[in-house]
C-alpha cells in the first residue's frame, strides 16, 4: 500500500513535471515570438548600421576623385587627433557641454526641488510647462533665443531703452549664445531626473535636520544632497550626453563658423562626402561620450558608496 | 544659534531656492514666448519693440510649400512610427516584464539603445547602411519614405518599451489567471483584461512616441530624399537663413499642435507620473 502510494506520488510528480516543462516550452515560445519582432528590426535597423559605420571609419578617401576606397588603415583616426582644427572642436564641444551641465545642475536642482515639494493644484500645468519645450523641438527654441539675442533683438533693444549700453552687444554667434540655448533644451531633462528621485526623498529627514539646528545649506549638504545623488548622476550624465551631441542649436546660435562635433559630422558626410572621416568623427564622439559617462558613474560610486 | 536667527536663515533660503527656480522656468519657457511674441508682428524684421500687431503671417503659412510638405511628410511619418512602433513594441514590452529568462537584460539594454546613441550617429549609421543594402539589392533605398518610416520607428520603439514595461510593474496578474480559469483563452485575456489595464501606459508611449518622431531632426536630417524634408528639417534650414514672423508663425502652430496633444493625453495618464 505505502509502495503503490509512492509509485503514485511519483509518477504524479513526473507528470506535474511534464506539464510544466511543456508550459515552459510554451512559454518561452510565446516569450520568443513577442519580443522578436522589435528585437530584429531594432538589430538589424541599428546594431548592423552601426559595424557597417564603423568598417567604413578604416576605409580611405580620395580627396581628388571624391571616392571612398576600401582599406584598413587608422589614417582617419589618426587625422583627427594631430589636427588642432579637429582636437580644438573635441575640445569646444567637451567644454561646451560641461559648463551646461553645470547651468543645468545648479538652476535644475532648485526648480526640481519646488517642484518635487509644492502642494499646488498646479502642480501638475508646472510640469507641463517643464516638459512641452522637450517636445516642441530643438530648432522652434533656437528661434526664441534668436529673437531675443539678434542686434535688434529684444535684450539688446531692452537694454538700449534702458540706457545700459549705446550700441547692440553681440551675443548671438557667441560661444555664450550657443551654452545658453543648450542649456535651456537641456534643462527640463534634469528637472524631470532630480524631481522624481527627490519626491522619494521623505520630508520628516529635512525636518529632522533642521529641528537639530542644521542650517538650509548645511541640511542641503549633509542630507538632501547625498539623498539625491542618484536622480543628479542620472540628469548629469543624460545633459552631458545632449550637451556633447547637440546639432540644431550650435547650427542656428553659433553660426556658420562655431563648430561643433555634431554639425562636423554631418558637414562631413553632407559637405565634402567624406563618408570613412564622418564615419571616425561619429565614433570619436560616441567613444568620448560613453568613457566620460563612465567615468562619471565610477568616480561618484566610489566616492559615496563607502 | 537663536531660533529666530535659524529661522531667518530657512526664510532667506527658501527665497533664493525660489529665485533659482524662477530663473531655471523663465531659461526654459522664455524661446518659447518670445517666438510666440514675434508671430504676431507687424513688421516683417524681427526689431523690438514691434510696430504693430497682425495676423497675416499665419494666412502665409499656408503658402510656402516647404512647411506644409513637411507637416505633411512630418505627420504621416509620426503617425505610421507610432502604430508600428506600438504594434512591435507593446508585445516587447510584455515579454521583458513578465518572462524572465537569460539575456533578459541585454535584449532591454538593446531595446532602449536607440535612446542613448546620439542622434547624428544614429543618422550616419543608417546612412551607410541604406547605402549598402542599396548596392546589394539593386533597390531604392535611401531616401525613400519607409527607409526613413523604420529609422523612426526604430526611435519610437525605446519610448513604448519603456513606458509600458513601467505600466506593467505594478499589475496584478492574479486578473489574468482569474480570466483564464473562467474559461478565457489568451487572446481573449490579453485584449479584455490585460490590455485595458495598461491602457495608460499605452497611451502615454504612443503621445511619447509621436512627438519624438515628429519632433526628430538629427536622424532625419541624414535620411531624407531630395526634395523631401520633414518639418523639424525644414523649419532649421529657413532658419539657417533668416528669422522672421512667417517661421515665428510656423512654430507657434507646432507648440500648439504639442501642447494639445499633450492636454488630450493628460486627459488619460497624467503626465506628471510618466516622464
């Protein structure tokens, strides 16, 4: 009776079991034939383009006849970093994004923090009025900033009214011009990172620190700062990125001559067809990119991870 | 310290907390106004003060054959990447959140990827792949309307996944199991109980969706025909050249078309959860 008990349970078990691998089995079909569809055409549509650009960044141009030929040599690469014309633009541009990032950190942060804290019923029309200039696109803002920066425009015409000064300052085809428009398509970005990563933040831990005599700056410092580090890594990284490849803003606020690596590389294969350099500047500014995003994520990890 | 001391210190905090504020909102809001501002001129040079007010640039508009090809081309593009993206994207979406399985990760990093490649890279990769697949295949390729049609909806692609595999986070799939042991087949759950339920998410993907790819101009910079632009394309080359009403105007109506479907969408998910 135990023994024929057994032999029950087991051959229960067995097909209990084989019902679920066959479940299994479905499953993973199921789970196969819903993600495939994107898998490939995002695979095929990005990850192949992408080795493709990359072979071509070894291939050779030839000035006079305007033709790619096929090689594999590091000549373009090289080209780039002995060129002061070029590593000037790396630097620009690396300079140009950094001191955004900065703009964007120190007005974004108080921005996402009255945010993150208000109790008006506006709340909700606050955020998006953040969030509509995301989506209305690079070259409307532009716009606006020309408008507002041209000689006649309307700082100049205002601060001429005001007698500040007696002729236009110039400001637009600046290197001031171009951080300042980046910097406002920037900044919603990292409102929107910080102001969600501080609505987690409870608000007895501020309290607690002032009630023990904490002043704001010290209470910012010591406990919302450190609590907030993750949404400020997330928005830094995500406005530096922007920052590095910005193309519309350069292009209409710094004029024909302020170069930047995103409007060099489109110079590059639109201008002068010089598609295997275009195709090396692109990497340039994708490998720069990811290593500084990198190196940003190590060195605050192991700064505040201890 | 005093308290009222500790106290003035919190007062004069909170002050510059909201000077800075104000300052990041008007950085962000000001473009926007004033381009709003300048579609109402009289004059035609964008000189402050105006002289006057007028309508007419928005009569104009309809006009120059740049803008409305582009908003033509502009909107038919967002409209075919968001379904498709949604078709393609929403069952990716379910698959990464509810299976779990080896190169889970990878296959989500590789789904979210056309996020983080920068839009000019993005551009030139397709480029020479469009280039390539041409010379193999002896067919038109590049600069034709779907060669651009999958660039976006390779970018809106990243956008469903996201939102929806958020939506699905907080679901509960003892629903699903309750529909099923009532006799319902998969299908049926899927469009009865599981796609109503996500409906938010799926909402605030496809709005996400078709302004990224309305909005997009890197990409789309390098994929264009001849004699094809988008609007975002056509909207930077007239302003390459010149600033004025007319394409004061032309923005104004794009801010507005945004706005409106952003309120419509607030409407169902409210925007302030998804971003």
């Amino acid at each position: 009776m135990a023994v024929a008990s057994t032999a029950t349970t087991t051959t229960t078990t067995a097909s209990a079991r084989l019902i679920a691998a066959e479940e299994r089995g479905g499953a993973r079909l199921t789970a196969a034939s819903l993600v495939a569809p994107a898998t490939v055409l995002v695979a095929i549509g990005l990850l192949i383009p992408l080795v493709i650009l990359f072979r071509y960044s070894l291939n050779e141009f030839v000035a006079q006849r305007k033709l790619m030929v096929e090689a594999v040599t590091i000549a373009n690469y090289v080209k780039f970093f002995t060129d002061p014309y070029y590593v000037n633009i790396l630097v620009r541009t690396l300079r140009v994004s950094v001191t955004v990032t900065a703009i964007c950190l120190v007005l974004g942060f108080p921005l996402a923090y009255v945010l993150a804290r208000t109790q008006s019923r506006f709340k909700n029309l606050l955020i998006m009025l953040v969030v509509l200039p995301l989506f209305v696109g690079n070259a409307v803002r532009a716009a606006g900033w020309m408008t507002l920066f041209g000689s006649k425009g309307a700082i100049n015409a205002t601060l001429m009214g005001l007698g500040v000064i007696s002729t236009p300052i110039e400001i637009m085809y600046t290197e001031t011009a171009v951080i300042i428009g980046i910097a406002a398509v920037n900044l919603p970005f990292m409102v929107l990172s910080l102001q969600s990563v501080i609505e987690g933040i409870s608000r007895d831990v501020e309290e607690a620190a002032f009630s023990l005599g904490a002043n704001p700056l010290a209470m910012f410092r010591r406990v919302l700062w450190p609590l907030a580090l993750p949404g400020v890594l997330a928005g830094t990284i995500l406005t530096f990125i922007l920052g590095m490849n910005a193309y519309a803003t350069p292009v209409l606020l710094g004029g024909p001559k302020f170069q930047m690596m995103g409007p060099l590389v489109y110079g590059q294969f639109a201008g002068v067809n010089n598609w295997p350099f275009g195709a090396a500047i692109s990497f340039i500014l994708m490998t720069a990119t990811l290593l500084l995003t990198v190196a940003a994520n190590l060195i605050v990890q192991r700064r505040y991870k201890r | 310290m005093t308290a009222a001391a500790s106290l003035d210190s919190r007062r004069l905090g909170r002050w510059a907390l909201n000077g800075a504020a104000g300052l990041a909102l008007a950085l962000i809001l000001l473009p926007l106004i004033f381009v709003t501002w300048l579609a109402f001129f009289r004059q035609e040079i964008p000189s402050f003060p105006p002289e006057g007010y007028s309508l007419r640039w928005f009569a104009a508009i309809a006009n120059e054959k740049k803008f409305v090809d582009g908003f033509s081309l502009s909107l038919r593009l967002g409209v075919i990447a968001t379904l498709i993206g949604l078709a393609l994207g929403v069952p990716a979406a379910l698959c990464v959140a509810r299976f779990r399985f080896r190169g889970r990760e990878a296959l989500n990093s590789l789904l979210l990827l056309p996020l983080v490649v920068p839009g000019v890279v993005l551009g030139t990769s397709m480029y020479v792949f469009h280039v390539e697949t041409e010379n193999a295949l002896d067919v038109d390729v590049l600069g034709t309307f779907w060669a651009l049609a999958a660039g976006h909806v390779i970018i809106v692609i990243p956008w469903v996944v996201r939102l929806v595999t958020a939506s699905l986070a907080g679901f509960d799939r003892t629903i699903e199991e309750a529909a099923q042991n009532l006799g319902a087949n998969p299908l049926t759950t899927f469009f009865r109980v599981t796609l109503p339920m996500i409906r938010p998410g799926i909402v605030a993907a496809g709005l996400f969706g078709f302004v990224t790819s309305f909005g997009n101009l890197e990409m789309s910079l390098f994929l264009v025909g001849p004699g094809r632009t988008t609007l975002p394309i056509a909207i930077l080359q007239y302003l390459e050249w010149r600033i004025d009403p007319t394409i004061a105007a032309v923005s104004v109506l794009q801010i507005l078309l945004i706005g409106g479907a952003m309120l419509i969408t607030d409407r169902f998910v409210k925007i302030s959860r998804v971003v």
